[in-house]
C-alpha cells in the first residue's frame, strides 16, 4: 500500500486493509461473520474524534484521532506503541480508560444506539455503572454534594467503565483525579462513603481480573495482550499467497 497506492501513514494503511478484510468475510457466501455498525460505517473517525472520545472524557485528543482517521473498527488493533507514537497518549491512566471503554463497546458488539438509550435511562438512577459517560460521574459527583470539586473531571478520562472495571482506581485515586486537597478530610470521607455505595450497587462493581492484568502486562510491555497484531497477519497473508 505505502509503495503502490502512495498511503504513507501506517494507521491509515490499517484502516484501509481492516475494511477490506471486514468486507471480504461478511460478503463470502461461506462466511458466518454477521454484519455489525461497524461494518456499515456509521462508527467511523467523526464519531470517534467526537462523540466517543466525549464520553470517554478524552476530548484533548480529537485532534489526533482525526488526523490517524480512528474509527471503531480500527481501535482495538491499536498497540501501546500506536497509541503512544501516532495519538500521543503518554499518560497511562488515559490509555488504562481508553481500554476499559473499548471493553464497554465490545460488551455492546459496537451497538452505539443501544448504549446511549441505556445510558439516557440511567441519568436519574446509581444503575448500569458500565455505560456511565464521563459527565454522568461529573453528575454524580455533584449530586453527592462535591460540585467544588466535579468539573476536574472533565478531559480527566474517568468513566463509568474505569469505576466498574479498574481495580487499581480506589477513593484515593479518585480524590485525587477531583482535586480534593489533603486537607479537605471531610469532602474525602464523603466521596469514599458515597463511592463505596455506588459501586455496592447490585451489578456496578464488576471483577475482571483478566481484563486488569492485560492492561497491566500492556503498560510494562508497550503492548495490550491480544490477538495475531495487523501488521504480522497482512505479512502472512502475503507470504501465503506467494506460494
């Protein structure tokens, strides 16, 4: 692709070569890979710049992910070392986010319509943690009286994913993302009381060891446990078809 169809940047020539390769599984008449919104690019870089990255609360990287054209189908492909390279996401709480939300999405088979009806219902209630937007826990941080305190949240990356799933963002971790000053022992005891509730919530709290120790191995090793990496396949593929 680089040499004969002049596509230079490598995030590009992923999103050109999973496409292909999506289009080709679900069009097979021996395939049984069912289309999903993916497929049908309604989840493409607009959405991901915008409204994902909104309700992630990573706004701060809009920019890149328009300029690498990141689309849904392309981000669980995305190494720590893409993530970090192309899309400068330095920070290892905002790439712990960013995997616990593409978990989200995943849990949903990228049914974008279907999480946002189930989000709307849950703006008035302490249920389905997972799906929380970054600003439903600004909410709730307001709604439990630490509005002082709930707007250091926004580009922070804290979301309802990261509070269910990360077993690493305690009431310390989350005072201190809010800015409560070591002094301000009262505002602390009333967020871990009132956090300690939300997540005792039946279904809020959910266990992924598995899930927590991939991400872990992927910050040590500069790369998420997962699957034959793009760029190993498409030489495969080649090496196959020279035979």
């Amino acid at each position: 692709l680089k040499k004969n169809v002049g596509i230079t940047h490598p995030l590009h020539r992923l999103k050109l070569i999973l496409a292909i390769d999506e289009i080709v599984k679900v069009t097979n008449p021996g395939s049984n890979v069912l289309p999903t919104p993916v497929t049908f690019g309604s989840l493409n870089y607009d959405w991901a710049a915008s409204e994902w990255l909104n309700h992630v609360g990573l706004t701060q990287y809009k920019e890149k992910f328009l300029g690498c054209l990141i689309d849904a189908r392309m981000i669980e492909h995305l190494s720590r070392k893409d993530w970090k390279s192309y899309i400068k996401v330095l920070d290892t709480f905002h790439y712990r986010s960013l995997q616990y939300a593409l978990f989200c999405m995943k849990e949903y088979n990228y049914d974008w319509k279907k999480l946002q009806k189930q989000h709307e219902q849950c703006q008035s209630s302490n249920n389905e943690l997972l799906i929380w937007s970054n600003a439903r826990v600004i909410k709730w941080v307001c709604d439990i009286g630490l509005e002082k305190y709930a707007y250091n949240l926004l580009q922070s990356g804290v979301h309802g994913a990261v509070l269910a799933l990360d077993s690493k963002f305690t009431t310390a971790v989350f005072a201190q993302k809010l800015k409560i000053p070591n002094h301000g022992l009262q505002a602390y005891g009333r967020l871990h009381s009132q956090f300690e509730a939300l997540i005792a919530v039946e279904g809020n709290k959910l266990s992924m060891d598995q899930l927590n120790a991939n991400i872990d191995k992927g910050e040590s090793e500069s790369k998420l446990k997962r699957g034959l990496s793009w760029r190993r396949s498409l030489k495969m593929k080649k090496a196959d078809n020279s035979l």
